[in-house]
C-alpha cells in the first residue's frame, strides 16, 4: 500500500493521546475535615489504582479511532503495474523502417539507405532499435519484443550485420500498409501503458525514396495514433529520368496493348518499344514520345509465329529495373465432354441438342462433345481426359461401371432424373437397391426452385440481388428423390413441394450431380432460361482437373493452382526450381519478373506457363512531397527534433497517474467509516462500564 500524502502520517503521534489520558494522574477533591486529627498519623492519598490502565478495550478502540483517521488522512492506495511500467520505460525506442521495394534499385538509393540506417544506429546507442523492412508487405528483420533482449555494444553490431543481408526485391511499395501496420504493433506494446509514455518515447524511422507510386492513401482510412511520430528520411536520385511498361491486354494472336508511364520528373521524353524473342535482340523498335508526368497507351504488331516474343522492351530511360514486360500468350485448352444421351440432330426435344449448345468453344477452351447413343460404340478415351460426363438416358452395365470409375477417380457426372427408367441407373451408380427411392411426382400446374444455396459453386454466379430471382423458371414435371440418410449428399435447391430439386453426391473422389427434372422444353423451362448454360458451365467447373491459371501476374501476386496438381515443381528464373507440395493450392513465391513454368509428374497434366511482371506504379519515381503524409494524420518529426522535447516527464506523468489511482480507489472513506465505528463502539462500552460501577457503588 501506498500513500498520496504520507506526511500526515506523523499523527500516528497522537494514538499516545488516549493512554496519556488513561493514565493521568487524579488528585483527591472535596477534602472534609474532621473535628480532631491531631491523634492520627499524617499520610498521602494512596493513588496506586489509577496509574494501571483498568480498560484495555476501551484504550484499544480509541488508538485504533485515531491511527484510522491519521491513516485516512495520508489518502493511501494500492499500487498496480501500470505504475512500475511508468516509471520502467521511459528509454527511447527506434524502429528503423527501410524501404526494399524495386525502385530502390535506381543508382545509388540503396547505398545511401544503408548509410542512412547505420547512422541511425550509432546515434541511437542508448536506445532500442527495431528493424523492419517493406515493400508491399512488411518484414520484421528484428521484431519490436526483441529490441531489448541485447547490450547496447552486442544490438549495434548485430544490427549492422542484419543490414548487410539485406536487398530491395521487385515488389512494389505499399508505405501506407508499413506504417499503418508498424503504429498497431506499437500500439499493441503500449497497451499496459495508460500514460502513454512508452507510445511518445517511440521513433519510427523512415528510409525511402518516397517515390509517387508509394500507395499512401491507405492511411486516410487509419486512425494514426498522436503518440507516435515518424522522421522521414526521403532518398533522391540524381538521374531521375524513368518510364515503364504496363501489359493492358493479349489477344489470341499474340498482339498485345501496352500503356508506357513516363514519371514525373523525367527530363527523357523520346522512348522506343520492341518485342524481343529468346534468341535474337529486339527489332525493328517503335518510337514514342511521352511527357514527363504523362502516359500512352499503344497496340504492338502482331507476334510472330514462326519466332514468338518472349518480351517487350523499352529503351530510352536512365533505369532499367522496370523496362522489360514479360509475355505469355494464354493457350487454348482442350476439353472433352461425353453425354450418355439419345443424338436428335436438330430436334428439340432431346436433352442433347441443349447440352451440346451449352459449352461453345472459345479463345480459352476447345470444347469437343461427344454424343454416346444406345447404339454408340463405346467410348475409347482414357477417363482422365473427360471433364464432364453427361447422363440423361438409361445406362448399359458396361457404360456404368465407367461412369463409376470415373467418378472415382474425381470426375465430375451431371446425371438427369428425366424418366422413370433412368431411376435404376442412379441406384446402381450409388449402390442402393431399395424400392421407391425414385419415383414419378404429381405436379399440380407447375412447380418452382426453391431453397436454393447460393453459397455452392453451382449457384454463387445468382447471388446478386438481380440475378437470384427463379420464379420464372418452371417445372412441368420432376421425379421425388428420397435418398437414405446412409448417403452423404447435399441438397443445392428443392422444389417448392420440398422435394429436392438438384442434389450433390460426393461418390469418391468425384461429384455426382443429380438433377431430378429434364431440360426439354416437354419437362421444364430450363433449357430456355438464362440460367442454363450457366449452370452447366459451372458444373464443368466442378471438375479439379480443369486448369484454368491465368497467365500474366504481378510480382507478390498469389498463383491459384488446380487441386488435381500432383507433385509438381515450378522453375522460377534465376532461382532453382521450387518443389510443391501435393495438394498445395497457392503459389506465392512470384517474387520477381519473368517467366515461370510448372510442370507436374502427373502425365496428363500439362504444363502450364505463366509470367510474372513488375507493378507499374513502381515506375512513378517522381519524389512525393512531404505534405502528402501530414495531411493523412502522420506526425513527422524535424532531423534534429527528438521525441524526449515533445514529451512531459515520466515522473509528472506518473503523479497524475497516482491522483487518478487514488481518486479511482477512495480508500480513505471506508477508513474513516470504520474510525466512527470504533468511536461509536468506545462509547457504547464507556457508558456500560460506568452504568456498572455506579450500580455497584450504590450497592
């Protein structure tokens, strides 16, 4: 326990009071005298009795009434951590935030950041220092919780081998992001810290070109705390002439449109673009003229077949860093598309004549559909070639048991519950042999969707509000599914009868996806809606084998990868190749330009290339002002301003904090509460005690 005024404590003196009092000594009164004493022996008044205290209780209570009121008086309080914290941190703390995105690659810049950062290290000898590093995202090098854990002398020379290993990358610079990210992790520190202290004791060191690409306006959606300051070490390159190239669009013959950014403080307004091929240097380049500050936007020549271009390249500028786009033509996929179905050339009335127009053939994809009649020969393709297979009609043994196998081995079957015959297929297909798990429904006019799970792949393209409206689709007739429980299944839509309407069955690795109506006009409405091709189109997408990776990425974007990917490997230029992990989904190594290859052991995956090319805002590296940051809420500090001057003293802060403890606290009204309860008591026990003595005097 503590005490915000423990002066008063000297009145602990007066609980002396009370025993003084007790043991005065009482002189006799009222002396009477008789008639004749002159034959008695003088003596003085025996007065042993009242120098022992005959009340103990009573002395108790009156020395603990006092001590309790001195007690409150001096306003005593309890003590917590906020207070030892208070008066623990009150050293300076660094952060040292280096800027590693591509455009510090320009000259001399990264030299300059590793003299700045060794300076801000010596000065700061006495301090804690904290390294982070950023470029689009941030990297902790020396993460704040580890600043204290060394010497001052063991920090500076750890800390200086730290920035020798260090290099700007290709990624491009999001500072709004760092910073906003750096001032919650201070925040988070200081969360022990009611005065604030620790926050206004912190530096956040910057070092950047701050170049305007840097991606601040972040900031304005950040509340920057008033605590924390940052000094801003802006870098600047004496030849500041630079343009770079931005990929807006690739046709399927190879030609490509590209906008040419020119910085703002570009002196170099001439440029040349050309495609450039793996074995020869470019060719036949083409002029432009640019101003500083500006951009144009143009359409390349058509590549050359014979010798494709691997890139486009830009000459002209003072910095290279950003003057290669690097080009991969997206190839056309090949799929294949069996459908168990009766062929109807031209007639409407067969399921095939729909499904077959539902999966056109595009720039992306090849589609090649294959229409499998009753009296068809059988299919000769190996199964892990077919995307999609397609059942509306009663199958053979024979062409079940494929369809099996497929489904086993992760294929994808549409099946269509179209009649009553096709009921004995979907039961062998799930093994089932019970009676009336099919059967014919009566529909009463028409019946509607509804129930509709618009979180499965199959319905996410009808979430909006204005695609999600099913009402006018209509079923003339379905047949009622009554799958046993024993079955896992989903069910994705029901009619408005509640029986279900379309169902997913996980069988193996693959789905089977029932429909429990026909699409011909004779059964539904289906066929003829907008929501047709569609849904058939994203059930084809059901299947993990398709692989449908984009081919042009930014550098530090994430590459999706198809789930069938089966130890793959992907070689990435001047690194050796990086070995994936069998399932893995997510490629985010994309750390630099150029072109990248992945290649599966799985024989019927094909290779799939992709390139990788720098942000174009990285080659705006006209130098920001200053003022962009404090008008976003930054607090920056002076070169030769240091927090300490900006902040009050710990031990005035640690006062402030004691006064609002103890007005929080209030001990000092209970304690006088208790000192009445003890003078109340005091006098209760006087007045019995006297009431005793002068009844037995009258006795």
């Amino acid at each position: 326990m503590s005490f915000l005024t423990p002066l008063y404590l000297v009145g602990i003196i007066a609980v002396g009071l009370p025993i003084l009092l007790h043991l005065v000594r009482h002189q006799p009164k009222n002396v009477l005298f008789f008639s004749s004493l002159r034959f008695l022996e003088h003596k003085p008044p025996q007065t042993n009795r009242k120098n022992k205290i005959e009340h103990w209780l009573l002395l108790m209570l009156r020395a603990i009434a006092v001590m309790l009121l001195v007690t409150a008086f001096a306003r005593p309080f309890f003590k917590n951590t906020d207070i030892e914290l208070t008066a623990a941190d009150t050293k300076h703390q660094t952060i040292l935030l280096i800027d590693t995105s591509s455009s510090m690659q320009r000259g001399t810049l990264w030299k300059e950041a590793l003299q700045t950062a060794d300076e801000i290290i010596k000065q700061a000898d006495e301090n804690q220092i904290a390294i982070y590093t950023f470029d689009s995202q941030l990297t902790s090098v020396k993460p704040i919780k580890d600043s204290k854990q060394d010497t001052p002398q063991q920090t500076q020379q750890t800390d200086r081998e730290r920035l020798t290993k260090l290099t700007p990358g290709w990624n491009a610079t999001n500072l709004g992001f760092a910073l906003s990210e750096i001032a919650a992790r201070l925040q988070q520190q200081a969360i022990s810290d009611p005065t604030g202290t620790l926050l206004q004791n912190s530096t956040i060191e910057l070092i950047t070109d701050f170049q305007a690409g840097s991606q601040i306006n972040s900031l304005s959606e950040f509340s920057w705390p008033a605590e924390v300051q940052v000094r801003l070490h802006q870098l600047k390159e004496k030849q500041t002439s630079n343009a770079g190239l931005q990929l807006l669009a690739l046709d399927e013959q190879g030609q490509a449109t590209v906008r040419i950014v020119n910085a703002g403080d570009s002196k170099q307004e001439q440029f040349q673009v050309a495609y450039q091929t793996a074995l020869s240097e470019s060719e036949q380049p083409q002029k432009i003229y640019i101003p500083a500050g500006q951009s144009r936007v143009i359409r390349m020549p058509a590549i050359d077949e014979q010798q494709p271009a691997t890139r486009i390249v830009l000459k002209g500028d003072k910095h290279d860093f950003d003057n290669n786009l690097y080009l991969q033509p997206r190839e056309q996929a090949n799929i294949t598309i069996v459908h168990y179905g009766t062929p109807a050339a031209g007639s409407t009335e067969s399921p095939d004549y729909f499904a077959k127009r539902a999966f056109p053939t595009t720039p992306q994809r090849k589609i090649e559909f294959l229409t499998v009649g009753p009296d068809s020969p059988q299919v000769l393709l190996s199964v892990a070639k077919i995307q999609l297979m397609i059942v509306s009609r009663e199958l053979s043994a024979e062409e079940t048991n494929l369809v099996k196998n497929y489904l086993e081995q992760g294929g994808v079957v549409l099946f269509s519950l179209n009649q009553q015959q096709t009921s004995d297929t979907f039961q062998l297909l799930i093994s089932r042999s019970e009676q009336n798990l099919v059967s014919e429904a009566d529909v009463n006019g028409y019946a509607l969707l509804t129930n509709i799970k618009f979180e499965h792949p199959l319905f996410q393209m009808f979430q909006a509000p204005e695609y999600s409206d099913f009402t006018n689709l209509k079923f003339w007739k379905y047949q009622r599914l009554s799958l046993p429980e024993d079955v896992p299944h989903q069910v994705l839509a029901r009619f408005d009868h509640e029986s279900p309407a379309i169902v997913n069955v996980p069988l193996g690795q693959g789905h089977l996806i029932v429909m429990t109506f026909g699409w011909t006009p004779e059964a539904s409405q289906f066929a003829l809606s907008t929501k047709f091709v569609p849904m058939m189109n994203a059930i084809l997408a059901l299947n993990a084998n398709m692989i449908d990776t984009p081919s042009q990425f930014i550098v530090g974007e994430t590459v999706k990868l198809p789930e069938s990917l089966k130890a793959a490997k992907v070689s990435v230029p001047k690194v050796s190749s990086i070995q994936l992990a069998v399932g893995q989904q997510n490629f985010e190594q994309t750390v630099q330009p150029g072109l990248y290859q992945i290649t599966s052991q799985d024989e019927t995956t094909p290779v799939q290339k992709f390139v990788v090319n720098l942000d174009i805002e990285e080659s705006k590296t006209a130098p920001l002002a200053i003022e962009k940051l404090e008008a976003l809420g930054v607090k920056l500090l002076n070169h030769n301003e240091t927090t300490a001057a900006n902040s009050a003293p710990a031990d005035l802060k640690r006062q402030a904090l004691i006064r609002e403890m103890e007005q929080k606290q209030k001990i000092w009204r209970w304690l006088i509460i208790v000192a009445l309860a003890m003078l109340g008591l005091e006098t209760l026990l006087a007045k019995w005690i006297a009431g005793k003595n002068s009844a037995t005097r009258k006795a």
